[in-house]
C-alpha cells in the first residue's frame, strides 16, 4: 500500500546535513521527496523556487545562533501558511515557545525524531489535506474554486469523479492562461490550432507542460504549475487522470473507486501547495488614478464562488479599465487579457470574466477569422459558454507556430 507521504515535498533546514538525512530516513522510505538546505537564507531561496508541502526546521542554524526562529520570522512576515515542524535540541525549550507563537505548527525533541518523526508529519500534512478544498473553495480565484466547490457538494462517486476532473482541468486552464500571458510567444511543441480549437484536459496539460519546459516562462506560472506537477512523477499522475476523463466524457470508460480516491488526494495536496505558497489574486481593473509616481487602480477582485470584492493595487503603468490581471506577490501584475477578458451579462447587466476556451465553429476548419470562444469563470454548467467576436485566432496562434 502506498504511504501518504509518497511523493510530497519537504524542505528540511538544518546545517548540520549528516544529522539532519539520519533522522529524515523514515521520511525517505515513505517514499517522500527531501531537499535539505543549511540555513535559514537557503531555505527561504528553496521556497521561492518551487512549492514544498512541509518544512522541517532546526532551532540552531545560521544566519544567526538561532536561525530557525530567524526563519519563522521571514515566513510570518511574507505570510506564508506552510505548515513547519521544528526540530529542536536540549536547553532550547524557550525557543520553542518563541516558535509557536510565531507559527510553527509543532515541534519535536531531535532525541525522539527518529520514533516520532514519520508520525507527526503524516499527522500534519493529513490535517491540512482535510481543510484543502474548503479553503481553496473559498479563497481561490473563481475559475478555480467555483469548480472545486462543485466537486466538494457532489456526493454521487460517479458524478464526484466527472466533478474533479473538471475541477483539475479549472487548475490546469488557469495555469495554462497565466502561462500564456507572462512568457514571450513560441511555438509549443505539440500544440496545433486544432487542438486549442477545443482544448480539454489533455491539451491544457500540454501547454502547461511545454510552457515549464520553454524558455522564459514567469515565476507566477511555474509556481502554479509545481503546485500541479512539481517533478516527473507528478507529471505522470496527471497525465494518467487523462484517458480516464476523455473515457468518461465518451462513454468509453468504466471508472473505478480507486480511481476517485487517487484524484481526490491529488486535488487536496494542489489545494495545499497552492494554500501554502500563494497563487495570487484574479482582479479586474475599474477606474485608475496617478499619484505623481505610481498608478493607483480599483480593482474587483473574483476570489471563490461569491461576489467580487473591491480592493486597490499600485502599478507602474497604467492599464485599461476592464483588464483581467493576475496581482502576485513582488511582481508587477500579469495582464491575462485577451485570455481572460469581460463582458456584461443579459439581462441583468452585471460584469462577468471569461476566460479562452476554444473557436467558435463554423464551416470547414478553423483559420484567421475565427472568434475565440469564452468560458465563464464562476461557471454552473459545462456547457455555459460565450463567445467574444472581436477576439480572433492571432491571439493564439503565435503558440503554434502560425502566422
């Protein structure tokens, strides 16, 4: 039977390496994936490179006598939420305290890591994988937690396994699009007009896939991305939810139990990363002002299955009312338009965002005047779609090598 800590991700920070790898073994039979960095500056470089599930911390390491409480600082100041286990020593207990109080989530003697060590990290990441999607449901942009809160309300295991693979594709689309937004255009091996005249799940896997491969692809995306498929294993687990979706969807398929069970876990360990680093809020630009250095624009921001709440961003350069952006931490926001665009909905008159779902298909094959074709991000029905007439194929088609 495969351990829950198969293949999650844990960052461990301590100086002294030969120690530190003795006491992980029990993680790493678990099958899980170490990184082991020497102080507390190393780890924080780890965290902005990649997402990781956990981190381990060792109270007594650079950059100063206690660096792992340096450490917790710098994770509460950026306000991270990934859960950390401090592994402290003897005479250390007020810094234990210290760490608690600045968020760690547990701690452990060093003298008993190696009976206790595999527990109390299975105990952690299971608590955090049950509150996942409720709090991805409630706290990501809208095209990714409307379909996570209709996964979370079905009950029927067939229709449960059809929500959640819609529910990854939600994640895989939303990565695609930011992709595609933040990184100069090149031809993505694999990907024809054809293939982005209607894309699925396999197609919007291929993207993020030939993206994280590619040259110049921003930090935004593949911290997205990782949260998906953070290695080549990962990678393979995707790509395997693949025929069983394109099997249910042409009534090919006879899905099994286990099939839910592993796509479940799946989405509750994205849900976790992308809880843990940070995905960025999904804002739509209203009015903007200058104040003699920097644009100061209102913003909506589409965050869950509610209504857009308003907010305010400062940016370099000004912006077009209407423009979907991607605001992320330290960077200046990724405009997603025309990927992700506006409209106003009838009869209610009410603003809506969309986002690239395909062509609308007319007669023969798709070419030069065909109206990229939009799905509604807080969607209610697979089919619910619009179409954007004055957006046309060249938005999309320096992506596959077409003029």
């Amino acid at each position: 039977m495969t351990h829950p800590l198969a293949d999650i991700q844990i960052l461990v920070a301590d100086d002294q390496a030969d120690v530190a790898k003795t006491l992980c073994i029990p993680l790493r039979r678990a099958k899980a994936r170490l990184t082991f960095v020497g102080d507390g500056q190393a780890a924080l470089n780890a965290l902005a490179a990649q997402p990781f599930d956990l981190i381990l911390i060792d109270m007594k390491m650079p950059p100063e006598e206690w660096g792992g409480l340096w450490l917790l600082r710098q994770l509460h100041a950026q306000g991270a939420r990934i859960p950390t286990l401090v592994l402290s020593g003897e005479g250390a207990k007020q810094q234990v305290k210290q760490a608690l109080r600045l968020g760690a989530t547990d701690w452990i003697d060093k003298d008993d890591a190696d009976q206790e060590l595999l527990d109390r990290v299975t105990t952690v990441l299971a608590s955090h994988h049950e509150q996942s999607l409720i709090t991805a449901s409630e706290q990501f942009p809208t095209p990714i937690a409307s379909r996570l809160a209709r996964y979370i309300r079905t009950t029927d295991p067939e229709k449960r396994l059809t929500e959640g693979l819609h529910a990854l594709e939600s994640v895989l689309r939303f990565a695609a699009v930011v992709g595609l937004s933040s990184t100069p255009p090149f031809a993505l091996p694999g990907i024809t007009i054809d293939k982005l005249s209607a894309p699925a799940m396999g197609t919007w896997f291929n993207v993020c896939t030939a993206l994280a491969d590619g040259p110049g692809a921003s930090s935004s995306f593949r911290r997205l991305f990782s949260c998906v498929a953070p290695d080549s294993a990962a990678r393979q687990h995707v790509q395997n939810f693949i025929p069983i979706r394109n099997g249910i969807f042409h009534d090919s398929a006879d899905p099994r139990p286990e099939d839910l069970m592993r796509l479940d876990a799946h989405l509750r360990r994205i849900a976790h990363r992308m809880i843990s680093c940070g995905v960025g809020e999904l804002a739509v630009a209203r009015s903007m002002t200058y104040d003699g250095e920097m644009y100061v624009v209102e913003v909506l921001n589409l965050r869950g299955t509610g209504k857009p709440s308003p907010d305010s961003i400062l940016i370099s350069t000004p912006i077009v009312s209407g423009t979907v952006m991607l605001v992320d931490k330290d960077v200046e926001p990724i405009l997603l338009s025309p990927l992700m665009t506006t409209a106003t909905a009838e009869p209610s008159g009410t603003g809506q965002c969309l986002q690239f779902n395909g062509f609308v298909r007319g007669k023969g094959k798709s070419g030069p005047t065909s109206t990229l074709k939009f799905a509604r991000t807080n969607v209610t029905d697979e089919h619910d779609s619009a179409s954007h007439p004055s957006l046309t194929w060249p938005a999309v088609a320096a992506w596959t090598g077409h003029p």
